[in-house]
C-alpha cells in the first residue's frame, strides 16, 4: 500500500533497503561525533567556524559548511558572547556627597527630604534614562 501511495515499485523499494549507506553519508556519521566532541570540549560556545578551525588544527580537511549543516542536524549551536557595556564612569578624585540621612528614610514634614535614583534601559534606539524622585513624606 505504502508504494502504491508513494508510486515506488516493491522491487524498487526492497533493493533501496538492501543498498549499503553511501561513503559520504559515512563520513558525515563519524564527522558528527568528532563534531560533538569538539563543541563540548568548547563547553557549548563554539560555533561552526570555531568548530571548524579546531577540526582543520587536528589535521581534519573539510568544508565550514558542511561542519554548519551537520551542526545544525545535531541541533548544535554556539553561544554568543555576552557584551560587556561600561554604564557608570566615575571620578575617583570627586568628592562624595555626605550621608544625611543616616538611613532613616522617613521624614516628619514635607519636603524635608527627598530620594532619588537613576538607572539606564537599552532600547533599540539606544540607551534611555530612568530616573526617579521621591519626597520620604509623601511617598
């Protein structure tokens, strides 16, 4: 029924079963697990190109797009590295403002005392400033 809905002759499909798996198909068996190795000796970091040199520095010859298509068959990828983004840049010579607070962050009159604070968000456009104000009266 299967070849009849397939439009394979049974002959056909029994000598695909019989035939032996091709040379490439293979190498890429036996390529994927030095593949898997090496993307794990890179503690899931690495990438095909990084793959690549690797294989290619252990005498290994082959192409970085095949190490791509067999990676993404193993559903391997590599991590991006995380960017690191300098946010604050401070004055070591500036002076330091005074603690009058002491930490007592309630205040017995309005405007008496007032908080703040400012943080930076990513946006697509760029960074934008938060910062946020408060009178310890109110609230």
């Amino acid at each position: 029924m299967i070849c009849r809905v397939l439009e394979v002759s049974a002959s056909g499909y029994y000598a695909w079963r019989q035939r032996h798996e091709s040379e490439q198909s293979q190498e890429d068996r036996r390529l994927k697990v030095v593949i898997e190795a090496a993307h794990t000796r890179g503690r899931g970091a690495y990438g095909s190109p990084r793959v690549h040199a690797e294989l290619e520095a252990n005498g290994i010859k082959t192409s970085r797009k095949r190490v791509a298509r067999l990676m993404k068959d193993e559903r391997l990828f590599g991590r991006p590295r995380r960017r690191w983004t300098r946010t604050t840049s401070s004055d070591p010579q500036g002076a330091i403002a005074e603690n009058v607070l002491n930490q007592r962050f309630s205040a017995l009159a309005p405007d008496t005392a007032w908080v703040g604070d400012v943080t930076f968000l990513a946006n697509p456009e760029g960074w934008t400033t938060l910062a946020v104000i408060l009178d310890l009266f109110s609230r």
